[in-house]
C-alpha cells in the first residue's frame, strides 16, 4: 500500500519582524501566539489557531532544519472561518488593514468557498474564506 499524509500539523512563516507578525496574526486574525522550547532547548513562537500552528522563524536566524530559500513575504495561505465574511469587512477596517480583494467566490480543498484577501506585514497573501454550500 503506498503511503499517504492525512492532516497538516504546522508550517513555518520566516518572518522579518516577530512582534509585527506576532500582533498581526493575533489581533487581525485571532489567533494565540505562544512561547515555546522544543528539544533542542531554543525559545521560539507559534501562533495557534483550531488544532494547528504556524512556527515563526526570524529571517536570517532560522532554526535548522530550515527552507532551502527561507524568505519573508513569499507565502500564500488561506484560512476558513465560520465568522460571516461581511464581520470579518468591518473588523479589518476597524484594523486599518486593505482588503486587496473579495468578497470573491474560489474553490477550497473540499468545495466552494467565499473568500477575501489581505496581506500580512511581510507581504503575505492571506486568504480568509467562508465555505459555501454545494
């Protein structure tokens, strides 16, 4: 039987700046960042959301093993959210954040979804969608 993946754990955001990615994250996003130290006896973050994380890394300190071209800015990432795509319109602008676009409908990894985008403070794509029915 050939071997296969079933769930995402975490992925790695190389970062330039912790605390403007860290207050971006939890204050645009909701999610919880958290100290931790793994084996090895680093302090590091990660930002907690459902039952995933994203590890922080700061550009040009990275933690091995590590990305061949570990680089602030070039990631592209969506997340799904039962909150109504209008709450999340006037939260970001309460955030001064720019909704580059959407309301816009796109196909998510089990269906259609309703989705906005935005950029993080490197210049990460950030999607926010709500799926769709059918």
């Amino acid at each position: 039987m050939q071997p296969k993946v079933n769930a995402l754990d975490h992925l790695v955001l190389t970062v330039a700046d912790l605390d403007a990615t860290i207050a971006f994250y939890r204050d645009v996003l909701g999610m919880e960042a958290q100290a931790f130290t793994p084996a090895d006896g680093t302090a590091r973050w990660a930002l907690n959301y459902g039952a995933q994380k994203i590890n922080l890394h700061l550009a040009g300190a990275e933690f091995e093993p590590k990305a061949q071209r570990a680089t602030p800015g070039s990631a592209d990432l969506c997340f799904l959210s039962d909150v109504a795509i209008s709450e999340w319109l006037g939260h970001f602008a309460r955030c001064g954040i720019r909704v580059e676009e959407g309301p816009v409908k796109r196909t998510g990894a089990t269906g259609p979804i309703l989705s906005l985008y935005l950029r993080d403070p490197d210049g990460n794509l950030i999607e926010v969608s709500n799926p769709l029915e059918g």
